[in-house]
C-alpha cells in the first residue's frame, strides 16, 4: 500500500464529514423503504451490505474512522487501483469513486486520457495515465466530473458544497503530484 492512501482517506473523511439523515440526499433512501442515513461518507445502504446485516439509526451515528477505513480501501480504493496510479490522480479518481461509484470514476478517466471507458481500470488505462499531462489530466477529470453533478436532479440542493468540494481535491490532487 503506498503512503497515499492514508492521506487520500484523511482528506475523503474532511470532505464528508459526520453524521446526516438528510431527507434530500438520495443517499439516505435504503431499497426497502427504511429511511436512512450516513456517517463519514459511508450511506447506510452501503454500510449493511458491507457488514451483511442491516443496522440501527444509532449504529449509523456510532461508527468510528477504524470502522470505516476498510471498507473504504476494499470498495473504493482498491476498486480503482489506487496503488497503481500516480499521486494525485490517485485521490483525484477515489474521491469520485466514493461520490459517484468507482465505475463512472474509472470510465471518467478512461475518457480524460483515451482509454477504451469500460469502467474498469486495467494496463490501457495505467499506460494512458503514465503517458499524459497530469496537470492537464486534473483539469479535464474535474471539468468531466462536474459536469456529470450538474446534470444531477439534485444539483440545486447540494450543487454549490460539490463544486466547492470538487475544486478542493483538484486543488490537493495537484499539490501530491507536484510532490
């Protein structure tokens, strides 16, 4: 695991926060009906299939950073090869794959650097990555990623605290591949 990882996490956890049971966030509406909520980013929905079992308004507000860190490693990290992108474009591409599913992250970068957008990170697309500008490849993955939020019906409600949001890993994603 390379030493990005834990400060792609730190930075994720600033940006998402603590506890919310927002009735506007499509997030917080589980499949069965159960209204729901999320704790440091992590929606109930995701957190129960995570622990196979479903949870409690209070087991939501009760999860820790050492809850949480494995499943953001498993599922979003290691979803889009964290270890295996430059710094910087790794956290760029995490802080997406926890937002809007490492899926669309991946076809995002896929698209940014012309590789084949499938949605899953392999050797095209690390060879592309190593290949291009990162500088230029920052600002066309935060131009892609915000014009994917905007067409979001929920862009009204929340769109200013993304934009904000999306500017800030920018921002810190080329600050780490300066480095």
């Amino acid at each position: 695991m390379k030493s990005t990882w834990h400060l792609a996490f730190e930075h994720l956890l600033q940006s998402e926060g603590g506890f919310t049971d927002d009735p506007r966030d499509p997030g917080n509406k589980l499949p069965d009906g159960r209204p729901g909520s999320t704790n440091l980013g992590v929606t109930q929905a995701v957190w129960e299939q995570h622990i196979g079992r479903q949870v409690t308004h209070d087991e939501m507000k009760a999860l820790t950073t050492d809850d949480v860190n494995p499943l953001y490693k498993k599922q979003y990290w290691d979803s889009i090869r964290g270890d295996d992108l430059p710094a910087g474009i790794d956290y760029l591409v995490f802080d997406m794959a926890v937002n809007s599913g490492p899926g669309r992250a991946a076809m995002t970068l896929q698209k940014c650097v012309g590789a084949k957008p499938d949605g899953a990170i392999g050797p095209a697309t690390l060879a592309a990555v190593s290949n291009a500008n990162l500088d230029k490849l920052i600002d066309d993955y935060t131009q892609a990623r915000l014009e994917f939020m905007r067409s979001l019906p929920t862009w009204q409600t929340f769109g200013r605290g993304w934009e904000r949001r999306v500017k800030e890993v920018a921002e810190l994603s080329d600050s780490l591949v300066q480095v």
